[in-house]
C-alpha cells in the first residue's frame, strides 16, 4: 500500500534513496535549508547514539518527523539545487529529479509519518512518534559497544556472560578515567616491561656470545652469585646494562607467573611485584636498551631462565606474543572517531600527562582509553593495514547477527616502523591517511588509492602460500569477536521491535593471521574513497535493504553477501 511506503534518508546516501525509488517507495523529504544543512555536515561525524534530551537537535528531530516538514515542491522551476560544497558524485543526485517529480510526491506525503527512516545519528528519531511497524535503521544506546571507552567496559565482563577471554580478540585496554583501571595499567605497562626485557635479552644473546665470567668483586663483595649488585649503577647510552637488570625482569615475572597460575576469573587480583623492585629505575633502564640502544650483558644461567619462563608465561598469555618487545601502547578518546586525538606512545609517564593534559574540547577529562599496541602485525609489502568488515542486526531479543561475505582493507600512507610512531605509518583509517601523500620508500606494489577488496587480499595470501589462512583463521576469528562484543554489551542496548543497524568492525592481522578487534563503529561511512570501495559500500546498501525489506515479504529473496551468524 502506498501509505505503508513512505521513507525519510538524513545524509547523504543515494544509493539507499535509489533502491527504494526503484521498489516503489516514495521520499518524504526534508525541507531544503535542512537538507542544505544536512549535506554540509557530512556522514562522517559520529554522534551519540542516545534517546534522552536533546542539544539543539530538536531541529533535528522536528525536520524527520514534524508532519508539516515536507519539503516545498519546486513548482515553477526544472533548475536542480546545487551546493557548492559538494564533490561532483554527490551532486550527481541533484540532478535525479529533473522535473521535480520526487519534490512533488515529497509534498503530497508532508502530513504522513515515514515508515522506514534512514539516518545518520538515532536522535534525529523521536520513538514515543514511531509507530510498531516502523523501520529504523538504529537501536539506541549501542554505545556500550560502538565507542572505545564502552567496547573496553563491555568485553571486561565477557568472561562473567561466557566462556570466552577477550584477551584472545581484543588488545587489552584500560579505562584511564577509573581509579583502579588507571591503577592496573600501570602495573600492566611495568609487567610488559619486564617481559619485553626478557625477550631484548634473548634476542641479543643470539647475537653475540653471554656473559660467563663473574662479576668484578668490586660489584659483587659477597659473591653470592653471578649477578652484580650494582642494582642503580649509570651507563652510557649504548654502553652495556649488567645482569642485575635481567635478574630483576626474571624475579617481577617468576612472581607473575605465580599470580596467574593461581589467579581466578576475578581479574583484579593483585601483584606482589608493584614493590619488588625499584620501578622508577627499572623503566628508565629499560627505556635505554629498548629506545636507546643501550646492550644488555646476560649469564647463561639467566639464558636458560628466560626461554623457560618465557614459555610457561605463553601458556597463561593470549597476548605475550604480538605485544612484542618495545612496550608500545596507543592512546585514543573514549568516545571519538576517525582516528581524533590517537597517539602512540611507549613511556608511561607520557600515557598519563597525555591523557590529562589534553584540551581538545570534545574529549572529557579522563575519558581516555588506552591500549596494548599490536607489535607483531601482519603487513603487506611492509606496510600497514587493517580490515573494515560490515555486519548487521536484525534483532537483540533473540540476537540475531548477519555477517557480510565482502570487505575491504585500508593501507597506511607511509612503510611500517616501530621505530618512528607518526600517525601516517600506524593510523589506517581513510579520514587519516587522506591528509598524506605517499612516502617515497613506500614500496610501489602498495595500492595507490590505499584500498584492496577481501579477493585481492586473499590472492595476495595465496601467494604467500597461506592460501586457507582467510576462510579457517581470519573469517572466523572475525566473527567469534563480533559476536563476543555483541554478547558482552546486549543487556545495555535499548532494544526495539522493527529496528536494524549496519555496523563496521575494524580489525588488524596478527602475524600468526589471528584478528584482532579494534573497534566497533555505528553509521559506517558509506562514502566511496575508491573503486573498491565504491562498489563494495554501493553493494553492502543494496543487500542491506534486502535483508530488511524483501526479506521481510519472501523469505526466499536474496540476501547478497548477507550470511547467518548467529540467532539465539
């Protein structure tokens, strides 16, 4: 029925407006200062996906859903509007309705509530007006995902809701606006240290022979052991760093070990090592031999004692292997997106001055998450990337999730370093990278649009002979974490018969081909920087609206790329 028909689209998305043209349905516009305003701001921007009162968006609200908002026919007229802020693809739209037909039809509907609205942001929805049969293409206070200070919450109770340990898909990350997060991060940062020592140590002993000697009886009056006790002596930069540094690292994870060995689902059990040793010198220590060069002087006793505890602390370690050895964390906003404010970092006291020296008026103070960096990543002609993949749900109670069959993965401008941490080598997304030109030592078999589809990226794995590494380890891995996050957050979403959300999951490669979870985004852009991504984004509308739509008529009807993952 032709009332059942009417449909509303806040941003710009032509696509979605083309195929429900095509299926007969008719546009409710918005009145065109607010479509103007709309356009200029652009589906980038990520809001807060929050029914409650409103700042200044009751204009919003009121052009969506205000009876009388239609826009005005533009009799008299065949002209298009345009807008001089537009790329010429957007503007390609305008000129759909030469002779104003969808404005006149717009018009004729002006009193008629839309039964499927698609927006960027859920407060331009008013609820208490929709009506149950209304389609929405959000769910409300998804934030406990779709943020990365509420992904960090949600997946610390994942082990409470199931057998699962994020740590297994999910960086480890700490919420430096709380007191005891801020607290465990600190002795997380100390602990990794010691660990990445360890491993400094090991790497070094193979490539030069250890120490065997003892320690000059200057340094070691009692000769209780091997190890000197010039615990607080000062070397040279470059200049090599004696065994009691070792010794240290060897007795903070001796002690770990045992805390983990023993330690319960209650991840908050505390650490006998956060006085064990003086932890002020220890770092600086360390900060010479990982940043400085500084040499580590090792016996072979403490040789022995590093593979071995190193091997047993891979058993109780999901993450000791891609944390690597150089301590790097990465500093992000709790509630931006497109990569705002993100920082690398590898000295403690520069994560916590950061994060509370920040001025940047849409971060809070304190509302800072910070994460283990992913050292050991998969790259691909030594240049960063990660992978954006879409999903949808269709439905909280039962949890119904549909996982997208294409993807695609975005590059860094710039060869990859652990050794130089600017956002042009370690920040993949398109809203970063498009403000830099290609390095010159960028090898040129990198894309130059800095995209590859899924089927690029698996012949490119097939060439290295990892051919299965994409369907047996990477899809999998991909949605075991999709639906670990969904799970953790379901109780916090306020759930709505009739509603739908397409969402984009971005995720790094570990060497080993596991995923990694980054983040969750709601209002993915839909915004082609690419052929690849021209096609693919067009793609994943259409089968969105099939899932929904046609779906909802013939349960036979083709879903695209579309697969089940999962329904409780």
């Amino acid at each position: 029925a032709q009332e059942k028909k009417i449909f509303m689209v806040q941003g710009h998305y032509p696509i979605i407006r083309r195929e429900l043209r095509a299926r007969g349905w008719v546009e409710r516009k918005l009145p065109a200062m607010g479509r103007q305003l709309e356009h200029h701001r652009g589906d980038q921007n990520k809001q807060q996906l929050e029914i409650g009162p409103s700042n200044g968006g009751g204009g919003q609200r009121e052009a969506l859903l205000n009876p009388h908002g239609g826009a005005q026919p533009f009799l008299g007229t065949t002209d298009p509007l345009h807008y001089p802020w537009l790329p010429a693809e957007e503007e390609e739209e305008c000129d759909e309705d030469p002779n104003g037909i969808h404005d006149l039809m717009s018009y004729l509907v002006r009193d008629r509530l839309p039964n499927f609205i698609w927006t960027n942001f859920l407060d331009a929805t008013d609820h208490e007006l929709l009506q149950q049969d209304n389609i929405v293409n959000h769910y409300a206070r998804v934030d406990a995902f779709t943020t990365k200070e509420g992904l960090c919450l949600s997946l610390q109770k994942l082990p409470w809701i199931e057998q699962a340990d994020p740590n297994t898909f999910f960086p480890r990350c700490y919420r430096l606006g709380m007191m005891d997060e801020r607290e465990a991060f600190i002795e997380d940062f100390r602990l990794t240290a010691a660990r990445s020592l360890l491993k400094l140590a090991l790497e070094e002993a193979g490539d030069r022979p250890v120490r065997t000697q003892q320690v000059p009886n200057s340094a070691n009056r009692t000769g209780e052991s091997q190890v000197s006790h010039l615990k607080h002596s000062i070397a040279r930069p470059g200049s090599p760093l004696y065994p009691e540094l070792v010794e240290e690292a060897l007795e903070v994870c001796k002690q770990h070990l045992g805390v983990l060995q023993h330690q319960d689902i209650d991840r908050r059990t505390p650490s006998p090592c956060r006085t064990c040793i003086d932890w002020k010198h220890f770092l600086q220590q360390y900060y010479r031999v990982a940043h400085e060069g500084a040499a580590l002087v090792l016996t072979k006793q403490q040789r022995k004692e590093c593979q071995n505890l190193l091997q047993h602390l891979a058993e109780q370690l999901p993450q000791l292997d891609m944390e690597g050895k150089l301590n790097i964390w990465i500093l992000k906003p709790g509630a931006e997106s497109q990569g705002r404010g993100i920082v690398c970092t590898t000295r403690l006291e520069e994560v916590l001055q950061l994060a509370w020296s920040c001025t940047t008026p849409s971060v809070h103070v304190g509302r800072w998450v910070v994460q283990k960096y992913v050292e050991r990543l998969l790259t691909i002609f030594s240049t960063k990337f990660d992978i954006r993949q879409w999903f949808v749900v269709t439905d909280w109670k039962p949890l119904t999730v549909w996982f997208y069959r294409d993807c695609y993965l975005r590059f860094c401008s710039r060869p990859f370093s652990l050794r130089h941490l600017e956002r042009a080598r370690h920040l993949c997304n398109v809203s970063v990278q498009k403000w830099y030109k290609t390095s010159p030592d960028q090898d040129p078999r990198v894309p130059r649009d800095k995209i590859w589809s899924n089927k690029q990226f698996q012949e490119y794995l097939a060439q290295l002979g990892q051919a299965d590494a994409w369907h047996q380890v990477l899809v999998p891995g991909m949605k075991a974490a999709i639906l670990s996050a969904l799970r953790s957050a379901q109780d916090q979403v306020q759930f709505r018969k009739g509603s739908f959300e397409l969402y984009g999951a971005d995720f790094l490669v570990g060497e080993d081909f596991q995923p990694w979870l980054l983040e969750i985004n709601s209002c993915p852009t839909m915004s082609p920087s690419s052929a690849v991504t021209r096609r693919l984004c067009a793609n994943v509308q259409r089968d969105t609206l099939c899932l929904v739509l046609d779906r909802k008529e013939n349960s036979t009807s083709s879903i695209g790329a579309f697969e089940l993952i999962y329904k409780e």
